[in-house]
C-alpha cells in the first residue's frame, strides 16, 4: 500500500546558517501518515547569519576580536549584535557558554522587535533551555515572530496549533500559519500543507492544491515531498497518471535515502 507522508518537522534550534545547537524530538502523536513525529523547526532562516559565524578556519585570534565587537554593539543597543551575542553564548561560540546570560541578550533585541530573537525565545521556553519550559509563554515568542514574517516562527506556531502546545489545538490556525511559511518558499512547510489537503485537515480536501505544494518542496529538494508527488502521479490523484513521472520522483527522494521511495520503486520493478 502506498502512503503519504507529511514528513518529520524538526524543531531545530539552528540561530545562525548551518549550525545546529540542538534538536528536539518531542513526543507526539502521528501528525499525518506514515507514523511521522510532530515536533517544532526553529532558528533563524538561513542566510540571515552574520557573515563570520560561517566561516570555519577562524583563527582564536580573529574570534575574540570578534566577540569583543559584538559585546560592545550589543552593549550599545544594536539588536542584531544582542541576538548574536545570545547566540555566542548559547553555543559557546569564541566564549563560555551561558545559556541563561544568552535568554537575557535574546531578552534584550526582542524588545527591539527583532524576530529572531523571539523566535530564539519561543525555543527556549518550548525546549526548556536556559529558561522554564513553558509552552504557552514559547507560543507567545513564536507568535510575536510570525506576525513580522520570520518563517521559521511561522512554522512553529503552526506546529503549537496543530498538537495544541501552549495553545488551543486549531488546525484552521496550523493551516494558517503553515501556509504563510509555505508561501514563503520554506520546502518543509510546503510538503506539510501538502499533507494537510490530502488529509482534510485545516484546509478542505483538494488533491491539486496538494500537488502544487507537493511539487514546490519537492523542486526545492525535500524528499518526502518528492515521495508524496510521486505516489500522486502514480496514482492519477489530482493530476493524470503518469509511471513516468511517479519513477523520476521516487528515484530522487530515494537518491536522498527515503526507504520508502526505494520500495515503491522496487514494486514497480525499477532499481
């Protein structure tokens, strides 16, 4: 039996490109099929890093100089360097690590209104680091953050309205809010909300509207997508059916290691 697959959303606390502090898996029920786990994506969109977290061959020397600049920024009111300061301090980046010093910097540039500082709120308080967990109050940061646009706030607080985390369980609002993240270009949102309008959950049941958000994640790469649009040209479901287009599909998500993909290729007696 094929199945579809909404795809596992992480709750990453990645605050700047390419760095992944932490990742929570929380106990869930199945969001979808395919025995996914609901759990919370966050940190900072990539590419909105400052340009020196990314590189590697940093010397001491360099790094220091570094942090000194953004201590002394941070300690003159920028909200940016507060942010990145609270993200030094939270990984130990060039300086001891202090996550609760790290809550109070992150503290300081949300009340500058600077998304990624509340989105780095709304994961602390979710995943309890540096502060108590407490979803409601995490719920509030991530809110704060979606309304001015930060994708990964609004993906988040998609997930705390889908599994009722700190809030009301609404999966209108999960729909919601994970279509202005899919709309945004965010691959992970677009092959949820993909799922969402298989499973007439949130959204009314449109199997086009799960193909067009099916294909835009899986162009972007993201397997499970890939997987979803392929059984949906196999099965002629919201598109005409297409064994053609069902294999290309499944050969890629299965390049990136889905078993799944695999054996759906298997059964159709390709390698």
């Amino acid at each position: 039996m094929k199945t579809f697959y909404s795809g596992v959303i992480f709750f990453w606390v990645i605050f700047f490109s390419n760095w992944a502090l932490a990742e929570i898996n929380r106990d869930a029920a199945a969001v979808y099929e395919g025995g996914d786990i609901a759990s919370i994506r966050g940190g900072a969109a990539e590419g909105n890093s400052a340009d020196f977290f990314e590189i590697d061959d940093i010397s001491p020397v360099e790094k220091q100089n570094r942090v000194s600049l953004i201590k002394k920024a941070a300690r003159d009111g920028y909200a940016q360097a507060q942010y990145e300061l609270g993200c030094m301090l939270f990984t130990g980046w060039g300086i001891e690590k202090d996550r609760r010093e790290a809550i109070r910097w992150f503290l300081e540039a949300a009340g500058h209104h600077h998304a990624q500082a509340q989105n780095a709120l709304g994961l602390a308080y979710s995943s309890g680091e540096g502060v108590r967990q407490d979803d409601t109050e995490g719920a509030r940061w991530f809110r704060l953050a979606a309304e001015q646009g930060d994708v990964d706030a609004q993906f988040n607080l998609s997930c705390m309205y889908y599994n009722g985390w700190g809030v009301e369980q609404d999966k209108h609002e999960a729909a919601k809010w994970c279509m202005k993240a899919a709309a945004q270009g965010d691959p992970q949102a677009q092959c949820v909300l993909g799922s969402m309008y298989v499973r007439n959950e949130g959204v009314k049941q449109d199997l086009k509207e799960a193909m067009r958000w099916f294909r835009r994640g899986a162009e972007q790469g993201n397997p499970i997508a890939q997987h979803n649009l392929a059984v949906l040209y196999e099965d002629g479901k919201g598109v005409e059916k297409n064994l053609r287009e069902a294999i290309k599909w499944y050969r890629q998500a299965a390049e990136q290691g889905l078993p799944q993909s695999r054996e759906a290729l298997a059964l159709l007696g390709e390698k």
